[in-house]
C-alpha cells in the first residue's frame, strides 16, 4: 500500500517519492481535520443559539410563554440540525472509504 502510494503519480522518478508521500499525508490528514471543525463549529453555534434564546427570555424582554416558545422552537429544530449533520457526515466517510479503497 505504501509503495503504491508513494509511486502512484511518479513512478519512474524515486526522487520525488518523498515529496509525494508528503503530499499524501497533508492530504490524508487534512480532510478529517477539517471536518471535525466544522461538525463542532455546527454544533457550537446550535449551543449558543440556543443560550441566547435561553438569556433573552430569562431577562424579561420576552414573555415568558414567548421565551418557552422560541426554546422549544430551536431545539426540535437543532435536533433535526444534528441529524441531518450525522447522515452527512456519515455519508462522507463511506464516500472516502470507498475512494480509498478502490484500485485503479
């Protein structure tokens, strides 16, 4: 798998194998990275949302049946956020497992 890896695109010229693996790992640990940040940036923003709404309605500037309202409203609708962000990310990883393991 390794020397596939590293001979895939310069196969004829062992001095650039370094530089591809390099490539290769950038790669490979770049796209889990990045999708981990985003996930808890979703769900951060989902959190903080739903504390502002929370504060607000505490604070007497919204009825209280007004505030119930509003924080009932955006947890069914981070509920269905968190779902909908669990089938993508799902979905994402099948797609990169199956990209890994196909053979050309």
């Amino acid at each position: 798998m390794v020397v596939e890896l590293m001979t895939t695109p310069f196969g004829k010229f062992p001095l650039l194998w370094p530089a591809n693996l390099l490539m290769n790992i950038v790669e490979y640990l770049s796209k889990p990275l990045s999708h981990s940040l985003r996930l808890y940036g979703n769900i951060y923003a989902g959190e903080i949302i739903f504390l502002l709404l929370g504060l607000w309605a505490a604070t007497g500037l919204a009825g209280t049946i007004f505030g119930g309202v509003l924080n009932l409203g955006w947890a069914i609708f981070h509920i269905l956020i968190v779902t909908l962000q669990a089938f993508i990310f799902m979905m994402l990883t099948v797609v990169y497992l199956s990209m890994a393991e196909e053979h050309h």
